[in-house]
C-alpha cells in the first residue's frame, strides 16, 4: 500500500458524500490498508446512513491458532448502484472480545472500506489465544452490526479430542428457502466448509412457476436481472443472497473455509474456458471481475486477494493433531472438459496425461498429505471423485448400453485421479476422508481406482462424502427415483444416494470420522423439518463406510 499523506488527508475533512453529514473522524490507527496511520485523502468522515449499513451481515473465516478473518461490507441499500454507498472510503471500528457481550475486548481497531472493493472490510485479526471461541462485531457511523461467533485453530501439536463441523453449498435463491442454512447455524460445529455454488450466474427466471427437474413451483424468489457479466452484476446478486437471514445466521455462528466451484463465475468454466466458447483472452476480463466481487463478499485472507483473473484459494489448516485440511480449488488450474462436458462413455483421453488441479497444486497437495502427521486428512473441494456411471445410454438405436460419465467430475480427469488415490494409499492409508458436492444431492461412497476400467481391484482405498446442495433442485425427488435406483444398481461403490436439500455434518475422533447426510423435507415452504438420513462411520486407519 502506497502511504496516503495526512496533509492532504487534514485539508479535506468536511467533505461529505451523497446523503451523507461531513465531519471529523476520530479514530485508531487502522489495522488494514493504512499501514502508516493515515486516512487517505477522500475519506468520508462521520459517515450517517440513517438506517442499517450492515445488511449483508457478518462473517469469519480461514482461521489460525492466533486469529481469523472478519468481514462485512456496508451497503444500506444493498440492491442499489455501490450499494447506496458514497463512493469514498469510509472507515469501519470493530472489536473481536472473549465473551458475547464484550466485557473482554481482546482486539479492536479501524479498518478502511474502499469503493474499489464495493466498501468491504477484511480484518486479519491476531495475537488471539488459540482454541476458543470469540465474538465480533463492527461500528460505523453510530450503528452496530450484528455480533458474529468464530473460533481459533488448535495450537499446531495440541491433542484434540473432537472436532465437528459442516459442508454445504449450492445455495439458488431462486430454487429453495436457505432452511438448511438455519439449521447449520444452530449446530456445534467448529466450522462450515463452503464447497461453492455461493450464487448461480443466470437470470430472473421471469413471472410464473419455476420448473426444476421436472416439477413446478409457484411464489418462488426471484433473481434481480439477466445473467451476471459485470462487476456491478456480481456484486448486487452477492447482495441479494447474502441478504438472507439465513444465511447471515449461518456465517455468524462459526468460520468458515470458503472455496468456489463454476456458478461464481459462469456454469462449468475451467480454467481460461467458459462453456460458450468465448475466447479465452476475452472471458478473463469475465472471470476477473467474478472473483473480484467473490474476494469482496468472503471472509478470506489478502493472500486471496485477485491479482487480474487469478487467486490463490488452495490452502491448508492444521486442527492440532486430530486434521489436517486440504482445501483445493480443482475450476481455476483445470484442463477443459472432455467430449463437450457431456455424460460420456470413457475413451482413451479421459485416462490420458491430464489434470483437474494443476501440476503446482497437485504437487502441494501430494507434499502435504505425505508430510501429514495428524490421525485424519480433510481433502475438501468441489466436484465428485467416485467413478459414478451416470447414465447408460445406448450409443445407437439397439446397441449395448455403454456406463457415462460427467466429465466436469473427476471421471474426466482419469490419470489425476489415479495420482491422487496412489497418494492416499501409499502415504495416508486409512486416514482420508473427501469432502465436496456440487451434484445436488447427497451421495457417500468409497473410492476405488478405475472402478469399471479393465484390471480394476476394486480395492477401498478412501471414501467420499458429496453434500447435498443447501437450495439448488427445490424439494427434490428422494431416493427411489429413477435415477436413484440406477446409480445404486451400477455402482457398488456408492452407499447412499437422495435428491433432498441440507447438508453434511461430520463428527471427528481419533478412532472414528462419523458423517451424517441431514436432510430438509421442504426448503420451497418456510418451516422445514430436519432429519438425518443416512449416517456412516470410518474407522481410523480403516478405509470404507459402514452404517452407523
Ligand atoms: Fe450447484
Ligand atoms: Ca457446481
């Protein structure tokens, strides 16, 4: 950051913004963006909003043994150009205590919100005590934002008994009430894992019923606009969804560890590719304004912050001896997707020298896990690893039936897979447990090598968790579907299936990973019951699932 200089800072108090009362600010060295003190020049001073600048909540996330992050963004008319924000930077107070009505302030300070990240406010917070949770909150201009909950890490060789949290994601607004995302806020965990699909890229879907595989629904919500390409675009459907009370329960009762799939930026893009064939220079300009509204929405470290089309959001955490996490990003390094990203039967280039992840990430992927000396691994990402036959469809008209595949899944990226599964059995046997979704609906499984390629052994070698979504797909369809029964019958692998909406919840020990598929019968209707159902458990050191 280039120092800003106080003169100038000093000659321009008084000067308000549109709406707003000039004046002179007090205040604590800031703790971002300001390393020398200063304010910058055009700072809004003694900003008023005359109703709440927090309606996009609160959230937490990436934490340490010393700290985490804290996020807000004010916008007190969060559907309206910038917000209804001035576009200057207006400074933000916030306090992190060790109690829920801050009797114990244990940080606090000053943190700048620019327009040019839509007045978002990321605070590293450290020096914090490692283990425990904390509150926090934000003040600007005379108003207080809601109180949100994190949590420090475990020191690095702390022994650690037990360890829960949550995965979820696939949140349309337009397809299913955020139930779901009540119901996490009201679970013990110790974090959520955000596995992507944050918002969906496409338009209004218009007057009338919402059709979702198959089913109609009347009164549903509504997108505001057609598909999203600018960065105002991203920004006001960030603020529709995280409008939700819901979802602002969610991220105020514990941190989280956010990672995106395709819907953040467009449906299925990989790596420099979007699905309509743009040209790749020119889909960039897309990609980087999507992952700048993307940084500026999530509570994550300035390590992520974009630097153009690219940022860095593989990253690992260690809680004390119990997990390591490996949270990938397998959209930004990826080839693109085989046979026009359809269902396909695989040929010879689905297993040929091809990665989802990318050379340098599988390389810290592989180093960590073999480095890894605590009793569990999390590898937490986006799409399916199983080698799950999707669909068989005959090739032609009375022809065999031939197994398919989704190539924007691990089965289009064969010999990565293969490398990441050689990794697991030789260097973690009996200690990986995978985390992802993106398919919308629950599925748990083992994982084998090549599990219907030739010479195949059929060999347990890791399991996978896939969460449900939390909204995509509407009330769904169960599990005795006709899909359902397929993918049961063909894959005997896969232990569970059901198109529901909820999320995972897992319960760790040092003797047994446990994961529970809960579930929601209704997210179209408020009100939604919670149920669990499925519940596995793998014991350590022992891979495959078995009913618990
Ligand atoms: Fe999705
Ligand atoms: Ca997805």
């Amino acid at each position: 950051m280039r120092p800003f200089d106080r003169r100038h800072a000093l000659q321009l108090l008084g000067a308000g913004g549109v709406g707003l009362i000039g004046g002179l600010i007090g205040g604590l060295p800031f703790a971002a963006f300001a390393q020398d003190g200063a304010y910058p020049r055009n700072l809004l001073t003694d900003p008023k909003f005359g109703t709440d600048p927090f309606t996009l909540g609160v959230a937490s996330g990436d934490p340490a043994s010393d700290g985490f992050v804290i996020w807000t963004r004010l916008a007190p008319h969060p559907l309206e150009p910038y917000g209804g924000m001035a576009l200057k930077p207006v400074a933000v107070g916030w306090e992190v205590a060790e109690d829920e009505h801050f009797g114990t302030v244990a940080a606090k300070g000053e943190a700048l919100a620019h327009p040019e990240l839509a007045h978002s406010v990321h605070v590293e917070v450290a020096g914090l005590k490692p283990d425990r949770p904390y509150w926090y909150r934000f003040h600007v201009g005379g108003e207080d934002s809601m109180v949100g909950r994190s949590r420090t890490l475990p020191a690095a060789g702390a022994k650690v008994q037990r360890l829960r949290f949550a995965a979820a994601g696939c949140q349309h607004y337009e397809q299913g009430l955020y139930t779901a995302w009540r119901h996490i806020a009201e679970e013990p965990v110790d974090f959520v894992f955000h596995y992507g699909d944050y918002i969906y890229e496409g338009a209004d879907h218009g007057e009338g019923p919402l059709k979702v595989n198959g089913r109609s629904y009347d009164g549903m919500r509504r997108h505001v606009g057609g598909e999203i390409y600018t960065l105002d675009d991203y920004r006001r459907r960030y603020a529709l969804y995280k409008s939700d009370a819901d979802l602002k329960a969610a991220h105020a009762s514990a941190p989280f560890w956010m990672s995106f799939d395709d819907h953040e930026v467009d449906n299925n893009w990989a790596s420099d590719f979007d699905q309509d064939g743009t040209p790749p220079e020119v889909f960039l300009f897309r990609r980087a304004m999507a992952m700048q509204a993307y940084y500026e929405h999530m509570p994550l470290r300035r390590a992520s912050m974009p630097q153009g089309s690219h940022m860095r959001m593989y990253r690992g955490a260690r809680y004390g001896d119990l997990m390591s996490a490996f949270v990938l990003d397998t959209r930004q390094y990826r080839a693109d997707q085989l046979y026009g990203d359809t269902l396909a039967a695989l040929g010879p280039e689905a297993f040929a020298e091809r990665s989802i992840m990318g050379a340098a990430q599988e390389k810290w992927l592989y180093d960590g896990l073999g480095a890894s000396d605590t009793r569990w691994n999390l590898i937490a990402h986006q799409v399916m690893v199983m080698n799950l036959n999707q669909k068989k469809q005959p090739v032609k008209k009375g022809a065999d039936k031939v197994a398919t595949y989704s190539m924007d899944q691990w089965p289009g990226y064969m010999a990565n897979r293969r490398r990441l599964l050689d990794c697991i059995e030789k260097r973690c046997p009996g200690n990986v447990v995978n985390v992802r979704g993106d398919a919308h609906r629950h599925y748990a499984g083992d994982l084998v090598q090549d599990a219907d390629a030739p010479g195949a052994d059929g060999k347990v070698i890791s399991s996978e968790f896939l969460a449900t979504s939390i909204a995509s797909g509407a009330d769904g369809l169960g599990d005795n579907d006709a899909y359902s029964r397929q993918v049961r019958a063909d894959n005997a692998f896969l232990k569970a299936t059901t198109d529901q909406r909820g999320y995972l919840l897992c319960d760790v020990t040092p003797g047994e990973w446990i994961g529970e598929l809960k579930v929601v019968d209704k997210v179209t209707t408020p009100g939604g019951k919670l149920s669990t159902y499925a519940r596995f458990a793998i014991e350590n050191g022992k891979p495959g699932l078995h009913r618990a």
